[in-house]
C-alpha cells in the first residue's frame, strides 16, 4: 500500500510538470477590434483580425530547447549580424543557466533570435497593434486604456527598477483575455517594434520629429493619460534589431 501512494505521488508529480511545460506553450484567441496607434497624425484607426497569443512570454528553459534545437543559435554560435555581445549573458555558457531562473522570461535576446524562435514554433511576433490591443485588457475589461487606477499600476511598474533576478512567467494578474505577463515583468518585442516614429516612406526618416524621444514627446501622444504607453513605445524606438537587453523578453502569436 505504501509503494502504491509513493508511485501515485510521484505520477501526479511528473504530470504536473507537464502541464506546466504545455502550459508555457499554451495559446488563447484574442478578439480583434480597433485600435488608434500612439502616434498617429490622422487619428486614424487599425482595425486588427481575430489572433491567438501565448498565455506566458517565453521562458529560459523554453529558450533551451530551442537553442538545443538549433545550435547556431547558442551563444558562442550565434553571428554578431544577429545579436551584439549582450546575447544570452545571463546564462553560464550555451545550454547551462541558473535553475532559479529557469521559469522566468528570457531575456538578452535580439529581435532576430526572437523572430527566429517564433517561426520555429510555427508561430510569429505580434505586431505593435496586436500587442497593444491585447494589453490594453485588464482583469475584468477588454478595453481599460482608460481606467485610470489600471493605468497607474502599469506606470508604477515602469517607474520601478528592475529586480536582479526575475520572477517567474505567470507571477503578474491574468487579463480578460486570459493572458499573463503583458505588464508587470518585462517589455516584450514586437515584429515592427520601431515602427511608432516611422514616415510612411519606407527609404527613410527625413520627416521624423526626434523631439519624440524626449518627455515632452509625451503630448504628443492621442491620450495625455497613458503615459505607460508613451514610455513603451519610447523604448521600442530606442532599440535596434541585434540589441539584447536585460528586460526584453518576447511571446508569439498564430
């Protein structure tokens, strides 16, 4: 009788570890809809189609396999084309890192590496709107843009430092949508992530106001309240594809 609840125990284990590895994987549909971009001259409106998103962003461990998976994506690998010297520096060499982090969202990762991890899935990142869309939902509302007591938790995250060790995906709330993470743990890429001070003219940025970068670039935004919001798409413009930083991670979608 002993070895019998020892065995059942032991199942249970390994089979709630399993669910939390497919859990990682998991994907929920995200109901399309309109969408004003931050900055946006005309105030004109994005309508986004239907889409799934992962439930979490992706994880260290999740990262492993795939490194495991394709080699010339491991750190000692992986061409300075395609990520600068921060790539993967969290980690102890190419397949080790610290268990304590093993559920937390990777990071150090370039937007070539996370595109790349995406399509591997079958999968791809989402699109500035479709993130936003998403992370616009709060507990109960699909549309909290302009709960005021919503968007002071997302700025009181913002506005803190980041931790040394990161927790683990899933330690934030759960949105309308039933998606974790949007906010609370790290900033995440997005497929056209400097798009936000873009022209229409894809050969160049001649008619690019830079004053955009700075605070004062905030009144600029359509809604002088989401100042989380400015503070995202500030960081997004900053960033170029190779860089790898301590508090970007990535989710995909389908």
């Amino acid at each position: 009788m002993k070895c019998f609840i020892i065995l059942i125990l032991v199942l249970w284990h390994q089979d709630g570890t399993a669910q939390h590895s497919r859990n990682n994987n998991k994907i929920v549909p995200i109901k399309g809809g309109y969408y004003v971009p931050l900055y946006s001259l005309d105030s004109q409106k994005v309508y986004i189609h239907d889409f799934s998103m992962d439930v979490y962003p992706v994880t260290n461990n999740d990262y492993l396999e795939f490194v495991k998976k394709y080699p010339e994506w491991r750190k000692s690998r992986t061409k300075s084309l395609f990520a600068d010297s921060n790539y993967l520096q969290h980690w102890n060499n190419d397949t080790t890192f610290n268990k304590n982090i093993k559920n937390s969202p990777v990071v150090n990762v370039s937007w070539f590496a996370a595109k790349k991890y995406c399509e591997c899935e079958g999968k791809r990142l989402p699109s500035t709107a479709e993130w936003e869309l998403a992370a616009r939902a709060s507990k109960t509302k699909i549309d909290a843009s302009k709960d005021t007591l919503f968007n002071q938790w997302i700025l009181n995250w913002v506005s803190k430092p980041n931790p040394k060790v990161l927790p683990n995906v899933g330690s934030t709330f759960r949105n309308y949508f039933g998606v974790y993470d949007l906010h609370g743990l790290v900033w995440e890429w997005t497929y056209d992530y400097n798009s936000a001070l873009t022209t229409g003219e894809s050969r160049g940025n001649s008619g690019l106001d830079n004053t955009l970068f700075c605070g004062g670039g905030s009144f600029a935004s359509k809604d002088l309240n989401n100042y989380a919001s400015f503070m995202r798409f500030a960081t997004r413009s900053s960033l170029k594809a190779k860089y790898c930083v301590t508090n970007v991670g990535f989710r995909c979608v389908k």
